[in-house]
C-alpha cells in the first residue's frame, strides 16, 4: 500500500476514533426504544446510532468518531451538513416550505432547465418530480407503457429497483424482499446481468460477456417466451448496486441499445444509486457512450432531502395527458433547493474528486488484494467501488460470513462500511472526501480484513 507518514499525527489531531465501545450506554438506550416503536423490517446492519455529522466524519451519541464510506447508502453525495446547503434549506424555508406539484414555483423550474442541462440524452428531456427511487421507477413503468402500448418488460437478475409493487417486481437481489409478496406486477422477465466475476450463462464461452447477454435476450427470450413487439421495456442499473456493484463490460451497452432500437423498445436506465457524478460523470451510463431513453435518479441528486426523478425524451414524455401520473409532494421547494445546490457543488470540483479519489482507492485495494486471500475482485468507476471476498480464489465461493466480520470490525474501530451482493463490500463514501480521510479509511479497511481472515484461518 501506499506510504502514509502522517496518519498518525493526523489521528491525535482528529482525536481518538472510538471512545466507548459501540453500543455505548447513550446508544443503547436508544436501541431499547427504537425496539419498541419502529418497525422490525429495516434491514440494520449494526447498532450505529448518529448524533452529528461534517463531510464525510460522523459521530455517535457517545462521541465516538467514524469516516463514513457509505454516505447513507450514496446518498449524501455532498458529505454531511455541507455549508452551501444548510444555507440554500434555510434561505428556502423562510419563503416557503410546500406547494403541491398541481401548481408552479421557480426553483422546481430551474432544476428540470438543470437535468435538462446534463441529461446523458442529445434530445430535450421532461422531468417528473416524486419523492424516491422506487417513485421514480415506478413513474417509468408507466410512462414506458402508455408510450408504447405495450405490457411487458426485460429486468436483470441481482437488481434492486425499490420495494414498492411495480419496482418490486424488477428487484432481484435477496429473495426475501419478495418473499411473501406475490403476486407483484405481472409481465416482468428476468435475464442474468453480465457479471464478468461470475458468468452464470452456459452460451458463454469467451469474448465480451456483454454480447453473450444480448444474444441471450435475441436468440432465447425472444423466441421462446417474450414476443420483442410486446416488449415495452428493459429496466435496469449502469452498475448493479445491491447486487454487488456490477461493473458490465464494455459491449453490453452498445449492443442492448441496438437491440432496442431494432425492436422499438424503451431503454430506462435506473441511476438511483450511481448518479449524480459518483462514477466521475453525471450518469454512469455515460462511461458507455450510450444515451437511453428515461433515466430515474433519487438517492444523491439531493444530498439527503427525500426527492425522486423520472426524467425521458420529450418525444416520449410528451404522450402523457394532464392526470395520466401525479405526486403532491413532488417538486418540494426544500428538496429542490437542495438538488440545485447538489449540482452546483458536484459540478464545482467534487464529480473530479470522485475520480481522482476514486483511482487511489483502486490502486491501493489492487495492492491489498495481492496480500489477501479473501479478496477475490476489486471493480468500480469513480467513487462507486466493490471489493468481493470469497473463501478462496480458485472456486471463487463467496465468502459471506467473513465479509460480515469485515463489516462489524471495521465499525467497532471507527469505520462505516455497507455490504452488497452475496459477499461484497461497497465503498460510497460522499464526493467531497479528503484524501486524509481516504487513507485513514484504508488503514481500517485492511486492518479488518486482516481480522477476518485470521477468524476464519485464512492467514
């Protein structure tokens, strides 16, 4: 790994990480009443309960300091509390704090001019406000629909699309967020995503991954189960992201794109998770050289406020009538503040500092997986990275259980870390992180990997 000389002295100034061991008592009595009031479906990871925040440091009600390299699932692309944005919330809360969207405001205006501004489509593009990426996807599903007239739609197996009933029905990563649910919306066909870790199709032999997927979809599910003229839709994320941050290879895109201009079949791009720069452009599309035809976008595009977006190509967005799809809250004046600013500030240096933070963090985990055996591949763009451990390189078995340790390690000495997948680790920390904070980051990082690996009799 890199020399870091200084972490040392940069950690006495910062002060100690870990001051009580977490829970501490403070957060433990919150942990006794959050038992009892808040529903048992949330998915917690670990008993981190946040008292404040700065960039990309959080701390906990017992004082204990971490660096946070999950940014609330990437969400908080512009780190915590930024200045620019406490200001730009309170500026708009002394105006007002709600209209619904059945009438205008100016800052609503200027973000849909903004996303048309950075749209990764030539053609002008409409913009469709709600509150989150599973509202957002939903609003796809519809519009892809009404536009085609056309029932059915290609998902991808590993995908998460949210938890509501129409993006449910794409969700294909842990079984359990559909279990017990069916029957969620009908006409929905799984294909496998080109995962080059673990190519599952038994047609791949060698070459691009990518095209093996395409003639899959061309040469079996269009002639066996799924009519092409039927297919409204593919609906999928650039980069999986709850599947294990799925990095496809190159030719997937530009093929899936040919194939759905052949067939007059819409291409949504889901960018709920990987836009907004984290991949060092504005869309993680883009790193393909492919436009698609509706985007949805939630999760980073307000740094932390609850806003959703579909945007699409004017010519299709157009086929909606007044009614056709609605949301009250959508186009909240607060959330939309914040977005401006959120692209401002991504805009102003912090979609660089993905990339530039982004290729350190690659470089030293390419180092670090030639010291580990657990570590079986590192894969990313910009500041959207995986690293998947396994139980040994040759088999490639995911190795679930130590990646569990290696997340409860690293948050017991001061580091937050979130899995995806079966047994990978994303690092998403906000835009804005310093490379202090980097390096200090993968210190802890390597220290629990370290840990996990002698638990497991792996060194």
């Amino acid at each position: 790994m890199k020399t870091r000389n200084s972490t040392k002295a940069r950690l006495r100034a910062n002060g100690p990480r870990i001051i009580t061991p977490p829970p501490g008592p403070k957060a433990k009595k919150l942990l006794a009443r959050d038992k009892k009031v808040v529903s048992h479906s949330y998915p917690r990871d670990y008993p981190f309960v946040m008292d404040r925040g700065i960039g990309a440091q959080v701390w906990d009600v017992d004082r204990n300091r971490y660096i946070d390299w999950m940014a609330g699932i990437a969400v908080n692309a512009t780190g915590h509390s930024h200045p620019k944005l406490v200001k730009a919330l309170q500026e708009q809360a002394e105006k007002f704090l709600h209209i619904s969207s059945d009438f205008y405001h100016e800052s609503m205006i200027r973000l849909g001019e903004r996303i048309n501004e950075i749209a990764p489509m030539q053609e002008d593009v409409g913009v469709f406000y709600c509150n989150s990426g599973t509202e957002a996807v939903e609003a796809a599903i519809k519009l892809a629909r009404y536009a085609t007239k056309r029932q059915r739609f290609i998902g991808f197996l590993g995908a998460f699309h949210g938890r509501s009933m129409g993006s449910l029905s794409f969700t294909a990563s842990k079984h359990v967020q559909q279990e017990r649910f069916f029957p969620t919306m009908p006409g929905v066909v799984h294909v496998p995503f080109p995962n080059p870790f673990r190519p599952v199709l038994e047609l791949h032999r060698e070459g691009d991954y990518g095209d093996t997927v395409v003639d899959y979809i061309e040469r079996v599910i269009f002639q066996t189960i799924l009519p092409p003229e039927e297919c409204a839709a593919i609906l999928l994320e650039p980069i999986q992201g709850e599947g294990g941050y799925i990095v496809p290879p190159q030719n997937f895109f530009p093929r899936l794109r040919e194939m759905c201009d052949k067939h007059g079949i819409i291409l949504i791009a889901d960018e709920v998770q990987s836009g907004v720069g984290r991949t060092g452009k504005w869309w993680a599309i883009e790193n393909w050289n492919v436009e698609p035809d509706i985007v949805c976008s939630a999760k980073g595009i307000a740094s932390g406020l609850p806003l959703g977006l579909m945007f699409a190509r004017q010519s299709i967005m157009k086929k909606w009538v007044p009614g056709a799809h609605g949301n009250t809250y959508g186009g909240n004046p607060l959330a939309c503040a914040a977005a401006l600013t959120t692209l401002e500030l991504v805009e102003n240096g912090m979609m660089a500092n993905a990339i530039e933070q982004g290729e350190f963090i690659m470089d030293a985990l390419a180092e670090m997986q030639m010291r580990h055996p657990s570590i079986g591949d590192v894969r990313g763009l910009g500041l959207m990275i995986g690293v998947e451990f396994v139980q040994d390189k040759t088999s490639r078995q995911p190795a679930q259980q130590l990646r569990e340790e290696v997340v409860r390690h690293a948050f017991q000495n001061g580091l937050l870390l979130l899995g995806c997948g079966r047994s990978t680790i994303r690092i998403a920390p906000p835009l804005m992180i310093e490379r202090p904070l980097v390096e200090e980051g993968l210190e802890l990082f390597e220290a629990a990997v370290t840990s996990a690996e002698k638990k497991h009799k792996l060194l």
